[in-house]
C-alpha cells in the first residue's frame, strides 16, 4: 500500500545518511523525510566510530520534527526497541538490546542507532540514524565475532524497502507525542 | 560589561548593558540610566557617543545537556559566526553539535577535550 506521508530519498553510495539527513535538514527538507542509501562510504555510530556499511544492508535515517532534548534521549532508546521488535515479530528471531542503541542477535551486533543533534539556544534539528544488518553475507575477520546479519541468521535474502518501511511507520506512530 | 570607574574620586562599578535597540542601560551601583535616540537628539546623551553599538549582553553558551566534549572546533580568540559549529557533546544516547548563538570572538574556552560537563555549564564566553 503506497502511503502518501512517506517521503523518501535513495542513494546508491553515500557519505552517510546522517550527515546527508543533516545537510538536507539545514536546507529545509521536511520533518519524516528519509534518507536511504544501498552502501555509506563513511557510515559511523557513536562517538563517531565507523560502521561497516557495504551493500546489502539497510542504511537510513529519518529527519525528525524539531523536539525537546530530554524526549530525543528517550527516542533513542524507543528507536532500538522498535528496530528490535520489528526483527522479532517479522522473522522469529530473538534479539537483545544493548542500551541504549545496539541490537543483537547471538550476541552480536546485528542493528545500531544514532541520533545526532544541532543546538543553539533551542534544538534546530534532529536526525535518527539506523543500520540494519539484513543482507550482508560476510563480515571482515576483525568483526566476524562481535557482527552478525538477519541473513546469516535466517540463510535467505530479504526485502530492505519492506523492513524500512515497516520500522518508519512504527517509529512515527511511536513518535505522535513528540511534534513541533 | 562591567568596568570600574572613578566618580567624583570615588571607585564606582558601571555595568553596561543593551536595551533593546539603539538604547543603553547603564548602571551605576543600585541606580540605572537609559540612554536612547530619543534621548540623543535632546543633547542629553554625552557618554552614548563614545560607545560603540554592540551587543554588551552576556555572550556564553553552556551545555543543553549533560555529557562529555568529543570535539572542538574553535579556539580562543578565533571570531565565530551566529549558528557556527562550536563543538559536540556526546551523551550516551546522541551525538550533539553545539553551535553559536552569537557573532563574536571567542574570549574564553572553560572546557576541554574529553571533560565530562553538566547541564546548563558554561562552555565558552565570547565578547
């Protein structure tokens, strides 16, 4: 089903979808517009360390309505659960979240989330960044034992756009409360 | 701004502060005096005139949050532009860019790489 309210920029390659949302938002993009890439160059989580971003996996961020601090702290959080219950419910797969912003399956990282914030006097803008870990195959030696991907756990390839999607429309219906 | 003067041969602190537009409050001690425009063109204002026009409100800009200083991007004395990039404050849950809320010269830096701040904590003081 096409929903109108769901506004969506796809890159093949990109930098980062954080720093993309960023840059967009800055120029007035709209709140809810996601950014999507099949592969980030320099994707990043917290403290800016990297994120192993090849192509198969699901890589977005979100450019949220201009918030209170305090409510985009609990967003991060509820932004983990969301993306932890979505693999749960859809595939059967038991996950742990490691607070406040890691999925994992098996132990290992399987989603990562970042909420990145410009401020002034007041919050001027707010991105949710989530990398999903669907259909990568095989990770370098040096993550083989802390990474870990929905497809290597499942054995078969899945729908990006159809995860994307479902993991959106529970988040913005998560996210009512926290509007400009 | 505050400065020390010498009234009458007495040492009295002035504190000058902006009023709205083109207008100055001065205090001296508990009494105030505003100077305007208005007050100009009646010949009233002597002291406006050797006054710059700028901004003389307190230019600081403390912490939205508590967490630790990842990266500086400014240094004393460098002049930052209104909605520049100061530097980001990392909380466990975000990643936050600060930025300016004033044009000015960064007169001090109260926080180093890596200290950990509290909500509401002066980062830096600009003039």
């Amino acid at each position: 089903m096409r929903d109108p309210e769901f506004k969506i920029k796809n890159f093949k390659e990109i930098f980062s979808t954080n720093q993309k949302a960023k840059e967009l938002a800055l120029s007035g993009t709209a709140p809810w517009t996601v950014i999507a890439a099949e592969k980030q160059i320099a994707g990043y989580g917290k403290e800016k360390v990297s994120w192993f971003s090849p192509q198969g996996g699901l890589y977005f961020s979100i450019i949220l309505p201009k918030s209170k601090i305090e409510d985009l702290q609990t967003l991060t959080i509820l932004a983990a659960f969301i993306v932890a219950k979505t693999i749960n419910d859809n595939f059967s797969l038991e996950t742990l979240i490691k607070l406040p912003n890691d999925v994992l399956l098996n132990q290992k990282k399987v989603a990562g989330v970042l909420t990145e914030n410009i401020i002034g006097k007041d919050v001027r803008l707010s991105v949710l960044g989530i990398g999903l870990n669907t259909n990568i195959e095989k990770f370098p030696k040096e993550l083989e034992n802390r990474a870990t991907s929905l497809k290597i756990e499942l054995g078969r390839e899945l729908n990006n756009k159809k995860i994307l999607k479902k993991i959106f429309k529970e988040l913005k219906e998560q996210l009512k409360t926290i509007s400009e | 701004m505050k400065l020390k003067l010498k009234i009458k041969g007495k040492e009295r602190e002035v504190e000058i502060l902006e009023e709205g537009e083109d207008k100055v409050k001065i205090k001296v001690g508990e009494k105030e005096f505003i100077f305007g425009k208005e007050k100009e063109k009646k010949g009233i204002s002597l002291i406006q005139t050797s006054i710059p026009r700028r901004d003389f409100s307190k230019k600081e800009i403390k912490a939205p949050i508590a967490g630790v200083i990842s990266e500086i991007f400014v240094k004393e004395g460098d002049f930052v532009k209104r909605e520049q990039k100061i530097l980001s404050l990392s909380t466990m849950k975000m990643e936050n860019e600060i930025v300016s809320d004033f044009d000015g010269k960064v007169k001090k830096f109260l926080v180093k790489k890596n200290q950990e701040v509290k909500e509401g904590e002066t980062l830096i003081v600009l003039e």
